[in-house]
C-alpha cells in the first residue's frame, strides 16, 4: 500500500537531509587530510648535563606523485633544522613515488636519520571497504598486490647516510650524542625478527633508542624489557577516523586507542625509572590510502620531540 503524500514528505526529507550531512562530512573528511600539522613534544630521556636534541619523526607519508600540497610541506619541515630524524616508514602509496618522496624531504636527507619499512613501502594500495578497520583482526594482509620500489627508497636513503634498521642494531653519533639503535622489519606483516635485536640496550650510549614501523604490544613489550630509554612508530594514522571527544575507534594493531597517537610510557601505567618501561612515540602520520583520502578529528602530522635531560 502507498503511504500517503502526507506520509511520504517527511520521510523524503529525512532522506535528504541525510544525504547533505553524509556528502558534508566526506567533504570536510577530504578537507581534513590535507590540514599538515607540526605536532611538538619534549621526552626527557638525556643524560644530565647534555644539550637538547631536536628529532623529526616522519611516519606513513603515502606518497603519490600528484600530491603536490604534502610534498611543498614535507620541504617546508626543513626550516626546522632537526638534529636527527626518524622514518617510521609507509612512505609510498604508488610505483612511481620514490623520486616525489626523496625530493620533498629535499635537505633532510643530509641530516643524520635512522628508516624502517612498513607494509605499504611494500606492496601497492589495493581499495578496501573502510569499515573493514572496524571489525575484529582476522590475520589478512595485503601481501598479492605488486611491489613498490622499496629497494630504490632504500638505496636513496642509505646512499644519502641515514641508517637502515630493518631487523638490526646500529649506532650514530649525533651533535656529540651517541645513540645506540635496534630496529625491527614490519610487525603488521609479521616481518619483524626480535630474536635477531634481542638482549639488553647497550649501556655504554648516551642514549637508546628504538624503531618500529606498528607498535605491537610483543615489539613494545620486549623493546622495553630491554632497556631503551623511548621507542619510536607509527602505522595507526591515529586513528584516521576519530570520534570527537571520544577519540579513536581503532588502533589497527593490538595497541590500545588510549595510545594511539602522542607521547605515552610503555608500559602503559609505568612511570619515569620504572625498570622495563620506556617512552613511546606514535605518529599519528601524514597520509592516508590513496583510496580513502579522508580524516576526521586527527589532522595528519610530524612531529619534532625535543630531547632534554632526564629530571
């Protein structure tokens, strides 16, 4: 039977009205993903006595190569003059975007940097149903699509000096600071090799840090059993699609959305001094999948931590 007209009206305008705020809020979302924004903290984790350290944290750029806005603000980062820099990786999103990445960072690259590979350095985006993130981790990965040049963002980025702590330990000295670094491969991916960076922080450095592209709690967990002083990643976009005044609805790995973004303890009800526990830095990151270019209540981010002396 057909409503009447009298019936009909408010329906179709509740349709309607539907329909502009869902077109509104994708249009703000799209907006949203392309307000770049430098995120600032401070860790205290240096010696006594030692000078502040500037370090930029870069993680999950998705570069492709028509993103001209991302790339003129990525250069812009360098009037920062960061003493070292951290890639937390996730930096391509197309076959053709090592050139358009290695150009933004400009000259970054000649400064002290440590780099680990994420899942989409790897493998080319594939278009997925968003709401997918929502729903309980059933072990899928995207590991059947071609593979991006990651070998030649490597190259690029070893060739210019920064250190490659794919599943290794490394040391740099930096402004007189020595680091001591552990690094793994992806551990979305199950990349990751702990056994191969297992065993105590070297003692002897300044300072020890460690890289992860995806903070997952067994990378976390032993990272600070070993003694770094902060660990360092990205991969959850801080949730990309934030519910305000809530927060994250998802964290795309075992971390909880209370960490998903900014400066935490590990773990998490830790404190300053407590043996086995560590700082740690999630970048929500800069990008986002070609296919889903939209954000809500987390802008895209860097971030420079500055290192002070521990109180």
């Amino acid at each position: 039977m057909t409503p009447p007209v009298q019936a009909r009206r408010p329906l179709a305008a509740l349709l309607g009205a539907g329909t502009l705020a869902g077109a509104g809020l994708t249009t703000y979302a799209a907006w949203e993903a392309r307000q770049y924004t430098l995120r600032r903290a401070s860790v205290p984790i240096l010696p006594p006595g030692q000078r502040p350290l500037r370090v930029l944290h870069l993680s999950d750029i998705h570069m492709t190569p028509g993103q001209t806005l991302k790339q003129d603000w990525l250069r812009s980062l360098a009037d920062l003059r960061p003493d070292l820099v951290i890639n937390t990786g996730d930096n391509l999103s197309h076959r053709d975007s090592v050139p358009a990445v290695r150009d933004s960072l400009g000259s970054l690259l000649d400064v002290p940097g440590v780099f680990v590979f994420g899942s989409n350095d790897y493998y080319s985006p594939m278009l997925r149903n968003p709401l997918r993130y929502l729903l309980p981790d059933d072990g899928t990965r995207n590991i059947h699509t071609p593979q991006l040049p990651w070998r030649d963002l490597g190259r690029e980025f070893t060739d210019a000096g920064w250190l490659d702590l794919t599943n290794t330990r490394a040391e740099l000295k930096v402004e007189g600071t020595t680091f001591a670094f552990a690094g793994v491969d992806d551990p979305h991916l199950e990349y990751d090799r702990l056994d191969e960076v297992a065993g105590p922080a070297d003692e002897n450095a300044d300072l020890r840090l460690a890289v992860a592209h995806a903070p997952y709690l067994r990378v976390l967990d032993q990272f600070a059993a070993d003694g770094y002083d902060a660990i360092i990643a990205g991969h959850t976009h801080g949730g990309q699609v934030c519910v305000p005044g809530r927060g994250a609805l998802t964290t795309n790995c075992d971390l909880e959305p209370a960490r998903v973004k900014g400066l935490h303890r590990h773990p998490a009800d830790s404190q300053p001094g407590d043996p086995a526990s560590s700082w740690l830095h999630v970048s929500a990151g800069l990008g986002t999948s070609p296919y889903a270019r939209i954000r809500v209540a987390c802008r895209p981010e860097a971030t420079l931590l500055t290192l002070t002396p521990a109180r």
